[in-house]
C-alpha cells in the first residue's frame, strides 16, 4: 500500500475525488479532522489542504511507522474497539475511507464518531459497493462485507446522521473491473492459493488515462450521482440535537 498510495490510479483518483468533494462542502480550512483508518498515510496531504490540524488514527503500529516516514508525525493508535481519546463535540471533519468494512460491527465506531463531532460536523465515508463484487480482493484484505448505496445511508440516518449526498463512485473504470472480478474469479475457482489483492500494475500510460477519467468524474460529481460503480462516497452531517 505504502508503494502503490503515490502513483496507482485507484489511490491517486480517489484523493483527486475527495479534494474536489470536500472543497463543495467547506468555504474556509477547519480547525481539525481525524482519519481514522489512515493506513500508510497518503490522504494526509490532501486533507491537510482543508484542515489546520489534521490526526491520523489506525489500528496498526506498523502503519503510523509509515505515516511517519512521510513526515506525519500527529498520527495516533486506537484501540480496535473503535473507541476515540477525544472530548465530545471537538472534531470539524472525520474521514472513514474504506475502513466500515473492516469492521465487525459499524455501529459503536459511527456513535463515536458523532460523539466527537461538532454539531453540523462534516462526516465523509467510502466504502466498497456491491456484494456481487465479492472476490480474494475482500477476502485478502479482511473485509466483512461489501455495500449497496440503500446499505450505507440506512446504516448512517440510523445512527443519527443527516445524509447531504451520495453517489457511486469509480464508475467508468466498473465494466472493466466486473469482467476482471469474474475471471479471476474463475481461475481460482480452477487453481486455488493465498488470497491476493486485485492492484494490477498498469502500463504508465493506462494508468494515467485511469487517473484521468477519475479526475473527470470528480468534476461530474458535482452535477450528476451516479448509478453503480466499486465504491460509494457518502458526505453527511452530524444533527443538531
């Protein structure tokens, strides 16, 4: 992850989504955002574009050793539990980016999250779409589950969160990436093994003409949701009580 975070289309598309995303919602930088799940740290840089202070949280040391290595250094380890070392009502922004299905159950993590909130606090979730996608991807990277977009919301309103919008995502790059799923899908059905990923290192070329056509559907975003996709990007807020 920490090799691919900086030039793989998948990693580079989605920053230039977020960045385009938050920067409709927020006229002037917060005073501080947390992303939990942060990994090896790559969407430090572009939320620090939108925060004064921005905390990165992961489960795992070996992760905020990277973070680190980039030169992070308010990163922070949780507990897996999800549990957050923050006083109520002090963050502006959370950032869960392909981190829910990671979690056995999402609900005691999305109550934390708007305990620490701020009211009308701004909450940004990714999560991977479609449980027909399943496939060694999900398995090797220790997913629990995959989401329809009606998954998320419901998910989201039930802990209390106003819902401001809500597409699919990574959606011109879908055909190629099913045909993909389902091939792979049968050759390990014909030879099993370890489970992998499915980060297929594209000629330079591609890979860029990949970043492109993410970067345009950031743009289309603000005008259009999309109807399927791999992934759903969700953008709520915390109610006022």
């Amino acid at each position: 992850m920490f090799e691919l975070e900086t030039t793989y289309w998948w990693y580079v598309g989605r920053r230039i989504i977020l960045a385009e995303t938050i920067q409709r919602y927020l006229t002037s930088p917060v005073e501080q955002t947390l992303d939990i799940g942060c990994g090896t740290g790559g969407n430090l840089s572009v939320l620090s574009r939108f925060s004064k202070k921005v905390i990165g949280l992961d489960t795992s040391p070996q992760a905020l050793d990277y973070c680190r290595s980039r030169g992070w250094n308010t990163v922070e380890l949780i507990q897996k539990d999800g549990r957050l070392n923050f006083a109520d009502g002090t963050t502006d922004m959370v950032t869960l980016l392909d981190i829910l299905e990671h979690v056995a159950d999402e609900h005691p993590l999305l109550r934390e999250i708007s305990r620490v909130l701020k009211p009308d606090g701004l909450l940004m979730v990714t999560v991977p779409a479609f449980q027909f996608l399943w496939s060694e991807h999900d398995v090797a990277l220790h997913h629990y589950r995959r989401y329809t977009k009606q998954d998320i919301l419901h998910l989201l309103t039930d802990e209390g969160f106003k819902i401001v919008s809500a597409s699919y995502v990574i959606t011109f790059s879908f055909p190629l990436i099913v045909l993909y799923r389902i091939l792979k899908g049968m050759l390990n059905f014909l030879y099993s093994g370890t489970p992998k990923t499915s980060h297929v290192r594209l000629p330079p070329m591609l890979n860029a003409l990949f970043i492109r056509i993410l970067a345009w559907e950031s743009k289309l975003l603000a005008y259009f949701t999309f109807p399927f996709g791999t992934s759903i990007l969700v953008v709520a807020t915390k109610q006022k009580r």
